[in-house]
C-alpha cells in the first residue's frame, strides 16, 4: 500500500512544520504574558537563547530568569508587545531551522515606541515530547553585519 | 483500515489549525480595506468583539459598523495597517483558542507612527459555514494586567 | 479506493497553502540577509515586482537589482527589517492569491523607526519547480484608495 506510506509522510511533512511554527507563535504571548515556566519549555532541557550583547541563558532556569529578570518586569509593567515576523522554516529529518525577525515594542508616556528589531534564527529538534528549541539567537539589526547573518537562507 | 481513519484525523487536525490561521490572516486586510461585510463574517452572527476601553460589538451589524464608523474611516483616511502577529492556536473538538499581538499603525504628517499595540485571545467554533469567530477580545498592553493576562496559555 | 483520493487532494490542499505561506515568509529574511539571488528566485522567472512610486522590476535580474541597489544597501547598512503581517491566502489550482501588510523598520540615530507600512498583493502559479511568485504589487498605506484596494478579498 504505497498510498498509505506517502501519505503518512506528507502528513508528517506538514505536521513538523506546524509543530516548529506554533512554537515560534507561542514565544510572544507567554513572553508578555510573563509565564516563565512555559516560554522556557519551548526550548529542550539543555536549549540555549542567546541575545546578542544581553545575555546567554542555557537550560529551562536560565531561559525562565530572563522573563522573571529586572530588565523584562519593567517592560511588562511599562507595557510592552513582543511580535515576531512570519518564519521562514526549513524541515530535516529529526531536525529544523527557522529564521524569522522579532520587534519589541513598548509602551511610554502615553505612546508605543519600537525598543527593538532584531533577526532570528531557531534550531528545533524532534523530541519525545514533540519539537523543542535547541537554540534562539537573536540580534539586533542595527547595521551590524552578524545580525544579516542570521537571517541568511539554509 | 485504522490507517484511514488516523490519516483523517490527522489531516482535520492541520485543517482546523489552517482554517484558524486563516480567518485571523484576513482580519487586517479586511479592516485596512474597509470591507466591513466580510470582516464582520468572520464571526458567528451572534459573535462578540470587545475592545477594552473603546467598544463592545454583538453580532455582524455591531462589528461591520465599527469598520465602518468615524473612527476607523479616519484612521483608513489617514492611512493604518492593523498588522497582527503569529497567532498561537489551539483546538479542541469544535472549539478553538488562539492568543497574538495586534498593532494599529498610523500614517500621521508624512511618517508612521505605532498608534496602538494590544494583546488579543480569540475563541472559534466550528459551524456548518466552517471555522467562524465567536469571540475576539483585545486590550492594549499599556502595562494593565487585564491586556497581559489574555496572552496567557489555555 | 476514494479515500485515497479524497486524502490525496487534502494533502494538497494544505500543501498549497504551506508552500504560498512559505515563499512569502522568506522575503523578509532574504531581504535583510541581502540575498538578493535566492529572493529573485521566489518569483518565476517572469515575475514582477511592483512598488507603487519606486520601482516596477520584471524578471530575476530586476528584482535581484532592487536588493543589489543603493536604496536597500543604505537601509542594509542603516539596519532595517522587512517584516510581513499573516498573509490571507486563495488558492484555485495552479494558482494562488496572497494579501497582507508590510513594514520596513530602520535603525536611525540609535532608535528604530517605522518607515514604511505597506498592503501587498501577491499572485503565484504552480510551476515545474513548485510554487513561485509571478507578481507582487506593494503601495504604501498613506491614505490613497490605490493601497486599501490591494487589500480587498479575491
């Protein structure tokens, strides 16, 4: 029955690709959301986020503590909107990568500023548990050419 | 033949998810078109938008008539873009949940400025016409717990 | 054996669509990597790229221009995000249409402003290769009806 093999494939196809981008969909919400816990479960145990000239958090603590951090509660008590662009998602085997643009928005006296624009790019890998981050680095696309980098195609 | 069964399971699951998807993909170009009609269809007849703060609308009448109010018709006069982020969905059965950003943008004396940026929960049912919203609720994330509090997961 | 067929056809429903939502998830990125090749080749080779008062670019030697030339490599250099909104797709068999906003982000003097905010539509076709983009026409949304008429359904 070679039908019900490609279809199950095609089904797999499309399913990992939306596994990866309901992930990517998840960050902003639970971001501004302040839940810790549940944005740091997007990454594996061991996943790593780095924000270029901010911080490095390894592990599901480390991730949390940037959402439970001084810099973060302020942007949240100030108000504060983080939204990511449309990925752009590459599917391989038991592996994936993304690359996408994010803005920080916040809210000041009265108005909404953009605080940051930045380029993304996302490692994923098939679980037991489903997909999961394995790494997020981010920089800020401010002219510096490390930043392009990251959104170079795979 | 199990392997049909779960292969429609599966794809109604990627449907459902897709539909979703769609009918949170049209709303900004239906509201920057000023298509009242069809953005109001994209609620239950008895579907509700609240904006906190700014209106409540109850059935396709109410919410075509905010599109087509002196609000809105001066932001489109104006020039805007309601731009929407990744929305994160979730289904259960005939139901559906999905939480993103939402960002009103305004052209204002020759530039672009973020005129509001808030946070949004939707609910969905699924009717006979397919996937329709039942409820849009949307706050601006100005540093209030009720806006932060409709991003948080379900 | 019409399950099979009924799969067969639902699978390239969701197909489709992926594959739409793709090509334009990559333009961002590609833009802002100055990838100017691999962002021409999202078109077929006919293609064209509208820009209301900048530039009409036909084939994958303009519009790889509009990326090479000295308007984007100065935005490149200032630090700038092309960052698309969700886009609401229509596909009817071997083509396919696409509507959504765009924001072009530049880094300016240490902060970020918002520099242009756009309504897009897109018009692809199934080809050997898979899907590409034959046209993509872009106006910027400063009040003209031009720009708003880009957004209405299809």
């Amino acid at each position: 029955m070679p039908e019900a093999t490609d279809f199950s494939a095609r089904l797999t196809a499309l399913e990992d690709r939306e596994a990866v981008r309901e992930l990517i969909a998840r960050y902003g919400p639970l971001a501004d959301a302040g839940d810790a816990q549940a944005l740091a479960e997007l990454w594996t145990e061991d996943g790593e986020y780095v924000v270029t000239g901010f911080a490095t958090a390894r592990g599901h603590a480390e991730i949390a503590a940037l959402i439970e951090g001084p810099v973060h509660r302020q942007l949240m008590a100030d108000g504060c909107a983080h939204l990511l662009g449309p990925a752009a998602v590459t599917v391989a085997g038991d592996v994936a990568t993304a690359r996408c643009h994010s803005l920080v928005l916040r809210h000041e006296a009265g108005s909404f500023v953009v605080h940051r624009v930045s380029a993304n790019r996302w490692s994923f890998r098939r679980t037991a548990k489903g997909w999961r981050a394995v790494r997020r680095e981010n920089a800020l696309l401010d002219g510096a050419e490390a930043a392009r980098a990251l959104l170079k195609g795979v």
